[in-house]
C-alpha cells in the first residue's frame, strides 16, 4: 500500500464535523460523497446529532467501531488539534484537514500549523491542508468526491493539483462545462505535509492517470520537483500554471547577472526550472484548458507539419500565422492528395493547404476532405475549421470528422465558431468529442504545445558530467577570503579559482602599487591591458580604470600614473585613501564576447546565465538562465537559445566558434557553482570564445561571496 493510499483510495472515511445545517461545508461534504456514491463505509462525526443524511452519526472518532482510513476534518481551528489526537488514537491513517485559519492567517497561525504537522507525524498520518478543499478519485472503484465544490467531477485520465481551494472550485465547474475528465484531483491548501512533489511521485506509475496538470503558488523544494518532473514527463505530459510572476523592488546588486535576473522579476528562474524539467508552462487558466483538451484527446503527433481544413478563408490565416509563430509547419500535399480534392470539392476551393473548402461544403464533404489529408504522408496534425453557415449544422460535422479521427493515429482538433449554446449541446449529445475550441489562435497555441512536448520526449536526456578538478584548492581560497572578512575576491583569487575548474584565463600579473609595476614593467607580454584593482571599484571603465593596447613599458606606465590620478577624483573608487594596485594582462584580440554567470535566488538556489558578453549585456540583455547542474544537452540549448546565436556561428566568411568547447565551458562553470555553495555571484565578463578552443580566454572575472551566518562559520565549505 502506498502511503497516500488512505487519502486517495479510502475504504473507509470519517467526516468531523459532519453537519445537518443547509450551506455549511460539513454538510456539503457528506452531500457529496454520497450523491458520488462512494465505495466505501461513511461515518459521519457530530456529538450533537444522532443521524446526518439518514446515516448514522458518532460522537467522535475513537467511538467508530470499524477501522477508519481517512478523516476529513472542517471543525473549528481550535479543535483540530484535539481531532488529531483521536484520529491518531484510531489508527487512522489519513487527514484532510479542511479548516482554515493556520499559516495563511499570520505568526500565530503557523506556530499552530507546526503543532498540527507534528501531531500528525507522530501518528504516522499522512495530511492534505490544511486550508484545502478536499480530494477527488473518480476510478469506479473508489468513487471519492470528499469536496464541498457545487459541481461533480467528470472521469477521465487527467490528474489535477491545485494550491488554491477557491480556484479549485472554478476549475471544476470550467472542466464540467468542456467535457474534461479528471482521474484525480487534490487541492493541496497549505501543503503542510503532502505537496505536489509527493503527488507527482503517485501518479508517475499510476495506470489512471495519462496526464497531470498542476497549479502551483510556490515550490516547497524546486530542486526536487526538477528531479521528478524531470523523469515522469518523459512519459506523462506535465501543465503547470505558475503564478507570482513579480517581484516588486529587485534588491541591488553588483554584477550584470543578478541585475539582468533581478530586471526579468526573477520569475525567470521558474521558467528556467520548469523548462529543463520538461513542463509546459502556461500563464492563465484558460491555456491550461486549452492543453488539458488537445493533450487528452490526442496521442503525441511524430512530426510539426500542421494541416488546416476550413469554409472560410480568414479563421485559417490567423491559424497559420499563430502555428508558424510558435515554431510549427505548415504540411505539403501531394498531388494525388491535391487532385482527390479537386474532385470532390467545388472549382472556387483552393485545394493547397490550407485547403478552403468554400462555405458550401456539409458533413459528407468535411469527413472526406478530413480523411484525405490525414492519410497524406505531408500532415502530421489536422486542424478543421468550422463556421457555421446556414442550413448546415456544427454538429453533424462533429459527427463526421469525429468517425474520421477513430481511424487516424494523428492528432485532430476542431475550431468550431459558434455560439456558446452550441458547445452545451455539444457536450450533451457528444461527451468525449475531439478537442474543439472557438478560435484559430487558440487551437494553434495548443497544437504548438502538444509539438514542443514531442519535442521534449525526443530530445536526449543528456548528462551531467564530472571534471577533473583542483576543489579543495577552491574552497582554500574562499576560506581564506571570508576569515579576511572580504566580500568579493581579488582578480588573482577570482583567476586562480577559474584556474581550479579548468576555465582557461588570459595570462596576468599583478602589482600592489605604482612603485611595483614600474619594477616589473620590462618583465611583461606586449601589447598588454592595465586595470586597476580596488575593493571598491565595480565596473572599471565607468572610473577609468582599463587601458588596453598597450606596446611599450613607456606606454603602461603612463596608463598607469594617469590611472591613479583618475581614481582618486572618483569618490566612488575609494582610491583617495587607498590607493589602486594593478593588474596586467595579455591583449587578447579578435574573439567573439561572451557572458557565464551565476546569481543565487532566494528560492531556487544559483542561476548560471548565458549570453554575449562585452557592451552587449547591457545594450541587448540577450541572456538565458539555467537552474544547475547542467547536462551536456543543456548547455548546448543554452548556447543555441540566445538571439546572438548567428553571431557565434559566424557572419561574412567568419569561421564558427567551438560550440562543443564553449558547452563544455559552461558544464565546467555549473559544476563549480555546485561545488561552491559560498559563492553569492560569479561573472565572467567577457570570456573570449574563438573557433579554436585553445585559444578561450577568460578576461575579467567578478566574485562576490555570500555573507557570513552562524551555520556557515562553524561548517566546513566543501
């Protein structure tokens, strides 16, 4: 037995605080599982009444005779506590604790929500909520509808989580009235105990369950959900409505990488997550909808190639745009096909696809044309367009192309343009009818969505791969730069770090004052690049602090005094009492300008950003984000994604940069994130990618380390 079996698939339920008032929620829940007809034994739990619903009722749990496997508790919040400890005393082995008032409410109402999630714990009790709206199993077997919603559920091979209870109840009502089917549905509350990782992980395997849509307000543990999710939506589709998409009064912050996250309202982390995790993720309600009916009325298409049926020219236009917007095809006919079409359609129909079969056409010759270009070997997915004319009727053509789509192992859906009168009928006269929407747009999205799911299941895993490298070295040098009370590293512990994790630098030195560098000054590589280094300088040229093409000792020391003289009329350099050190580097010429970074997130952890590098960062902020690690196929996707691809690839004659050399670059710099967990932000700015990948180059580099706290003083950082 699972351990939310007693949850799901009781045999047994307890409802406490079952009530014979009309309107209150302990009276709709017994309502409702009885009018669902649960397949179990009901006990309804009442001191103050004998019979509820002409069933009898108990005092309290304890005074139940049989074995109860789940509570569904809507007492007082005052009284939960109490009902915990009988229930726990009964053996009962689940909770659904419908009562409001706990963490949602403030201070006191988590200390109180802590004490329930303890209480339950040392019962071994699993809990939904509390703050819920209760759970649903639809199996014939079960027959569980232990909600207070107004509407019951339809069956159907879709799981269903939802944080909110009140958007629980819309969706259930919404769901009625498009003919969606739901295998389960939980709504989580509080998710004190059991959240939405744990329902995942019940229904990877379960045989009910095809596909799982999800609304979520936050991750208890994002790294684990990417784990799971990860691996089921191999397998089952995965529909996700995130909401909190901003963060109001982005925190400052240092480097290009955590303003650029802070900028796109930090909700790009989710995005990031849920894309490397396989999920779909959708902004509104509606578009949950959309996919929840073309993804469980259709097997997975084998290709993007779209066909579009349609009677009128302008809804087939804006599908065609909307489908190749989103990245789809549109399908090439054959002739056979195109000459079959000509036959059984009128001269005026334009017979290419998409085919307009002009207004004239009925339920004979939609079901004809439908079939043609379904067995067309250009088509992978059909879209058929309806409006409705007069004396031709939308559902005998439903009924047509319906009989055509049982033969076909392509995904079909229909856009019928009707009023909304028709879509009740409809799902009255023809429940379990094709995917069928009202507007173009609206089929095309969902038929992009169902190809970027095909997309995802033939996309190689890929790897997450191990490098050899100097670790304990790394973790000595920010060891030693916390005791020193540093929050960011100097260029030489920053290069000596990428040195630990096979990140190739361009080759430098380093001089504490002008006296130094002018002894050193023979010594160097020209042409060379002068910087200045001061705890407080950030950006560099913004202080004069960077003189590049360098040729002669002469020239370097020049750059150099008149270096000094800037900075110390910059307040904001701090040099007016400490005076700057140096830095020299080699001039590295030619190289295309790249950008690896990382930022942490509050909630996720690190962030490794990609982009261009140099003057592009702030000017085209043309960067993706990835939650690490990063497998091989991520970091090539990264690469690909960013709208300066064709820069990398080459313009005019320009050789291609080394794109398996700069993946690696990347898997290299996650697994130094994931390594380093002290590390706050990390930038590489540029790195310097050229078709060779001996010649990377990583010219300036930025490290700001997390602040001290107790835990991280007294642990070994490893």
């Amino acid at each position: 037995m699972h351990s939310l079996d007693p949850i799901l698939k009781p045999r047994s339920i307890a409802v406490v605080g079952a009530s014979r008032r009309p309107g209150s929620i302990g009276r709709e829940l017994v309502h409702n599982l009885i009018e669902f007809d649960f397949g179990g034994k009901l006990f309804p739990v009442n001191p103050k009444a004998d019979f509820i619903h002409s069933i009898k009722a108990f005092p309290s749990v304890s005074a139940i005779p049989d074995p109860v496997d789940l509570a569904v508790i809507v007492v007082p919040r005052e009284q939960v506590l109490d009902t915990v400890d009988d229930c726990g005393k009964k053996g009962v082995k689940g909770l659904v604790v419908i009562t409001s008032g706990f963490a949602e409410t403030g201070e006191e109402g988590r200390k109180l929500e802590a004490q329930l999630r303890v209480r339950a714990a040392r019962y071994g009790m699993r809990m939904v909520g509390p703050n819920c709206m209760g759970v649903i199993n639809t199996h014939p077997d079960v027959h569980l509808d232990a909600t207070f919603a107004p509407t019951l559920p339809l069956a159907g091979r879709i799981g269903f989580v939802s944080q909110s209870g009140a958007l629980g109840v819309a969706i259930l009502n919404i769901a009625r009235q498009l003919d969606i089917g739901f295998s389960y549905f939980i709504s989580m509350g509080n998710k004190s105990d059991i959240s939405g990782n744990d329902l995942l992980l019940y229904w990877e395997n379960d045989p009910d369950t095809d596909l799982i849509l999800m609304y979520l307000e936050s991750f208890g543990n994002p790294r684990r959900f990417m784990q799971i999710a990860r691996r089921i939506s191999r397998r089952k589709p995965i529909v996700v409505v995130k909401s909190g998409r901003t963060q109001a009064g982005a925190r400052a912050v240092s480097s290009h990488t955590g303003a650029l996250a802070a900028r796109q309202g930090l909700d790009i982390a989710t995005d990031a997550l849920l894309e490397q995790s396989g999920v779909i993720r959708v902004s509104t309600v509606q578009e949950m909808f959309d996919l929840a009916m073309v993804f469980s009325k259709n097997p997975v298409p084998r290709g993007n190639r779209l066909g579009i049926l349609t009677n009128a020219g302008g809804p087939a236009i804006m599908a065609t745009d909307t489908a190749i917007g989103l990245g789809m095809t549109m399908g090439k006919l054959s002739e056979a096909t195109a000459a079959e079409l000509r036959r059984i359609l009128p001269p005026e129909a334009i017979v290419s696809n998409p085919v307009d079969m002009t207004p004239k056409s009925d339920q004979v010759r939609y079901a004809e044309c439908a079939r043609l270009m379904l067995e067309d070997d250009g088509i992978d997915v059909l879209m058929v367009i309806f409006v409705p004319p007069l004396l031709i009727s939308g559902h005998e053509v439903v009924s047509g192309v319906e009989q055509v789509r049982a033969r076909t192992s392509k995904p079909v859906v229909g856009v019928i343009m009707a009023p909304e009168d028709f879509y009740v009928e409809l799902n009255e006269k023809r429940p379990g009818h094709l995917a069928i929407y009202q507007f173009p747009e609206s089929a095309a999205q969902a038929l992009a969505a169902l190809d970027r799911y095909r997309r995802w299941r033939e996309r190689p895993a890929g790897e997450v791969r191990q490098f050899p490298t100097q670790k304990a070295s790394a973790v000595k040098i920010i060891t030693e730069a916390r005791e020193k009370g540093h929050v960011h590293l100097t260029p030489a512990e920053a290069f000596h770090l990428l040195d630990c994790y096979g990140i190739p630098v361009a080759a430098w030195h380093t001089a504490p004052d002008l006296e130094k560098l002018k002894l050193q000054q023979r010594d160097f590589q020209y042409p060379a690049v002068l910087k200045a280094v001061a705890p407080d300088i950030v950006h560099k040229t913004e202080v004069g602090g960077v003189a590049v093409d360098l040729r002669t000792p002469e020239e370097l020391m020049e750059a150099a005094r008149k270096m000094a003289g800037n900075l110390s009329r910059a307040p904001a350099s701090g040099a007016a009492n400490h005076p700057p050190g140096f830095l020299v580097q080699e001039y590295v010429r030619g190289g295309r300008e790249v950008i690896i970074g990382m930022t942490h997130d509050a909630n996720y952890g690190p962030l490794v950003m990609f982009g261009l590098g140099g003057v592009y960062v702030e000017t085209f902020k043309d960067v993706v984000f990835r939650v690490p690690p990063l497998t091989d196929v991520d970091a090539r996707e990264m690469i690909r994604q960013i709208r300066g691809y064709r820069l990398l690839e080459g313009v005019r004659g320009e050789a291609p940069v080394d794109f398996e050399a700069l993946a690696e670059m990347l898997q290299r710099f996650s697994q130094l994130v994931e390594d380093l967990p002290l590390l706050a932000e990390i930038e590489i700015n540029p790195f310097l990618v050229f078709p060779r990948a001996e010649d990377f180059r990583a010219v300036d580099v930025r490290v700001r380390l997390a602040e001290a706290t107790k835990e991280s003083q007294t642990t070994t950082p490893v």
